[in-house]
C-alpha cells in the first residue's frame, strides 16, 4: 500500500515578496482512493483562497505585528540606534513562509532583518486569514 504525499510544496508571491509555501494534505488509510485525490484539490484550492486572503490583509497582519514590537524594539533591542517610526519598522518585515494545515489554519513566518538578532515573528492565522497570534521566535533560516 503505497501512500501519496502528506504535503505540498511550491512558492508564492504575498505583498511582493517571493515566499515558500507547504500545503498539509488531509490523510487517512486510504489515501490513494479518488476520493483522497478530491480532499487533496480540496485542501490545496482552500490554501489558495487563504494565500489570497493574505496578500490581500498583509497590510493589516504586519500593522498588527508592527502594533506588538515596535515599542519592545525601540525600548529594549535597538541599542545605540535611534528609534524608529512604524513606517520603517515596516520596511524592516519580510513575509519568508507561509504553511497552511489541512483544516485550514495557518502559520505565516516573518522575517525582522537586523531588529531582534535574527529572530523572526511567527504569526498564526485563523482560517478566515486573520490574525490570531504573533511570536517572536529564535528560528534558524535553511
């Protein structure tokens, strides 16, 4: 019994940006069925709806991380520098990856450039593309 693949991989384009994109495919026991076939093209066309639904509120998703780390950067990462407005915090922030799960959440990851050492914001999503969490994360780019 030979399974298909639990994922698909590919890239995106979200706010201008090139990003890496991993679709988790539904998977059970009989996952070579053709009715395995339709939850795959299910879960893959509602990620595309998901992936638009970003590209769409990316403004607002980064407004809403800028809104959460702009003053801890300016307080307590930014060292001799001056501080900076939220406009070029902004400019700092780089959508890398996007992950989306089978029931239709996701996980966008955030690039921050040089603003917290190499950490980046993991910034978990609703179904609907909203906003539910933002982290600042230690993350090892590959």
């Amino acid at each position: 019994d030979q399974q298909g693949p639990d994922s698909y991989a590919g890239r995106v384009r979200l706010g201008g940006h090139p990003c890496a994109l991993s679709i988790e495919l539904t998977r059970n026991s009989e996952s070579n069925t053709r009715s395995a076939r339709a939850r795959d093209r299910r879960d893959i066309a509602r990620a595309g709806e998901l992936v638009s639904k970003l590209d769409r509120d990316l403004h607002n998703i980064l407004g809403a991380v800028v809104r959460q780390y702009l003053s801890l950067y300016n307080d307590k990462w930014r060292a001799d520098r001056a501080a900076l407005e939220a406009d070029a915090f902004r400019t700092r922030l780089e959508p890398w990856s996007i992950t989306i799960w089978s029931e239709g959440s996701g996980r966008l990851l955030i690039k921050t450039g040089d603003l917290f050492a190499g950490q980046v914001v993991l910034a978990d999503l609703d179904k609907k593309g909203k906003l539910s969490k933002a982290q600042l994360t230690e993350w090892r780019m590959p």
